[in-house]
C-alpha cells in the first residue's frame, strides 16, 4: 500500500499496521460482520493509545458506538519512526479521503472471510480519530515495580467556546486512555504581568519554561470535590525534573 501520510504515491516508507477484533462475540445476525479502518493521527504513532493493546482495544470499543464493528484495522509509521518533540493537532483530513483508495486492496485483505459472504465486496469505513489535544509535549517516562510505566505530559486542551487550557498530566501505559491526574499550568505571579509569549509558546519551549502549575483554583476533575472531603492543593516539582526524578506532591486541609 502507498503512504497514506502524503499526496505523492510515495512507496517508500513502511506502514504498521494492527487488526483488533472484538473480545466478545458479535451477537448473531443475518449481515456479514463488520470492518473498519482508521489511521493514526500524524506524529502519534508511539502513544500508548495507538501502539498497545490496550489503547487498540479501547479504540474499537468506542468505535462501536458509532457502528457496529468487530474488526478495527489501525494504519500508522513504524514505531521506530521518529516522533516530533512537540505533537500538534493533526489537520481534519479531506472527505473523501484518498488514503481510502490508495489502501483499500490492503483493509480488502484483512477483512474477514465472513464478510464476502455471497461473493459480496465488504465496505470498509475509514474512521477518525478526533480529541480535545492542540499540543502534546512529553516530559518525563519513568517506570515502576508494580504499576509499570508512567509518562508525564504537557498539553494543550481545547476548551472551546473558553480559552486553550494548558495542563501536566499523568498516564499509565496499562491504561492509556485514562488520565490519572491533571493540573492547569500558569504564569507565575511575578511573571503574569510581563509575559511577551502567549502560554501555546510557553509550552513549545519545554518543561523548563517559566509555567507552573496552579495552585488554589478549581480542580481540573470537579467530581472529586464530592468524593473527597479534602480541598487538594496539586503541584508538579519542576525542580526535580532535571535531577532524574518528577514527583506529584499535594498537600490538603478539610473543607
């Protein structure tokens, strides 16, 4: 199949692709099962939602809610691709999308047999894959006895109609669509009034920008207000970032 990532038909970059088929038997029916397709969005190929079986599995699952499918075919770089430092949003891809054809004689040959029941030509859909991220900027990967790996993240959320929100975030690569903990970014008081960047060039600049997390204002997960009865103060240690370690710490007093 050509490159789907590029309008040339370009032959010469290698594709990665994972079929994912449902856990739980598709409940009898009368149609041939179904099989969709959906590329990965450009530069985030090695995020553990696209990469791990986990995130693969729960890509299919949510898929389903807009059609019922028991087959997802994932088209993507390799994983030793490079990926950019900063990961911005992918562009909406055209309707119809090309990269349907060029890689159509491929998803052909990953659809079940099942599906040319009655010498039938299966329709393969090309889903897509949209989320609230303007930017993506890695910090720290560390790994754990128990839990495993970790990464810490700096993002940009679109929290439209409001103003972009920038956040530090922690995942788990055992399950990587979950957001474990989440805090805004900020200015710094001494440095609110004079800011020349804007805070989406703040946080192109790396961990080591001027930003840090807020502390005293609402919680980015407000549900956590009725289930704990501590007012939580987050903070990410920048400090310690660059001696090898990056720790949550919090502090907390009854409401």
């Amino acid at each position: 199949a050509s490159n789907p990532y590029s309008d040339a038909d370009d032959h010469a970059e290698f594709l990665r692709v994972a079929v994912v088929d449902s856990p739980a038997p598709a409940a009898p029916s009368p149609t041939a099962p179904r099989t969709a397709a959906m590329l990965v969005p450009a530069g985030r190929h090695r995020d553990w939602i696209f990469s791990t079986r986990a995130g693969q599995l729960h890509l299919l699952l949510s898929s389903r809610s807009q059609c019922t499918i028991s087959r997802l075919i994932l088209v993507g770089p390799e994983i030793p691709t490079p990926s950019p430092r900063i990961v911005c949003s992918a562009a909406a891809r055209p309707d119809p999308d090309p990269a349907r054809a060029r890689l159509l004689p491929l998803l052909l040959a990953l659809c079940p047999r099942a599906a040319f029941g009655n010498g039938a030509i299966p329709d393969v859909p090309l889903l897509s894959f949209h989320d609230d991220l303007l930017r993506l900027v890695p910090v720290q990967l560390v790994a754990g006895p128990v839990v495993g790996e970790m990464l810490v993240e700096d993002v940009a959320v679109d929290c439209a109609p409001g103003p972009a929100e920038l956040r530090r975030r922690l995942r788990f690569k055992r399950m990587p669509c979950l957001i474990q903990t989440q805090v805004r970014l900020a200015w710094p008081m001494s440095a609110a009034a004079s800011a020349a960047s804007s805070l989406l060039e703040a946080l192109e600049e790396g961990p080591a920008s001027s930003l840090q997390p807020e502390v005293g204002g609402p919680l980015v997960q407000p549900y956590l207000q009725a289930e704990v009865p501590l007012r939580w103060h987050w903070w990410w240690s920048s400090s310690n970032v660059h001696q090898g370690g990056t720790w949550l710490r919090c502090t907390g007093r009854r409401v």
